[in-house]
C-alpha cells in the first residue's frame, strides 16, 4: 500500500492531467450531435491500437507488479475499444446496404 502512495506523490502531476482530460472528453463527447457522433466514435476507437502498442511498450518495460497491471489493463481496455469501434462502423456500414428481396 505505502509503494501506492509513494506512485500518487510522485506523478501527481500527471494523474492530475490524466484526470483533467477525462473530464474534458467526456464534456467535448457529450455536445457533438447525435447524426456525427457514431462516424467519429468508430473512427476514433480505431485509433486505439497506439494505446495498445504503448501498453505493450509499458508492460515490456515494466519494474514492478503496478506498471504491469496498467499497461495489462491498457492492453485490455484498448483492445475492447478496438474492437467495439470495428463492431459499430460494421453496422453503422449494414444500414446503407440494399436488403436482398
């Protein structure tokens, strides 16, 4: 637990930012309209594959068990953002096609 609180003290900074800018997101996601919102969320969560990479660069350089657990939970919630915004443009895509009589 001390190792913990020793992590929060010393990038305080940037847990501050991290913070920041998940309140900013979710402020700028919640005013675009409902007509762009799906096109941009599918297309942004492609994007995401940077965010796994860099989790794979994080776990690879890990030193201890915390760093490895983020970049492990990095890993797995970019994957699923991944693939949700693959999931979305297919059937975002599947409402434009002709239906077969």
């Amino acid at each position: 637990m001390e190792e913990v609180f020793k992590f929060f003290l010393e990038y305080k900074e940037m847990i501050f930012i991290i913070t920041l800018s998940v309140f900013l997101g979710i402020e700028v996601i919640s005013h675009v309209p409902a007509v762009l919102h799906t096109p941009l969320m599918s297309g942004s969560n492609a994007i995401h594959g940077v965010v796994i990479i860099g989790a794979i660069i994080v776990m690879g350089h890990a030193e201890n068990t915390l760093s490895l657990i983020f970049g492990f939970v990095a890993v797995i919630l970019g994957t699923l953002n991944v693939v949700g915004g693959f999931v979305v443009t297919d059937r975002m895509l599947e409402m434009f096609k002709k239906k077969k009589n």
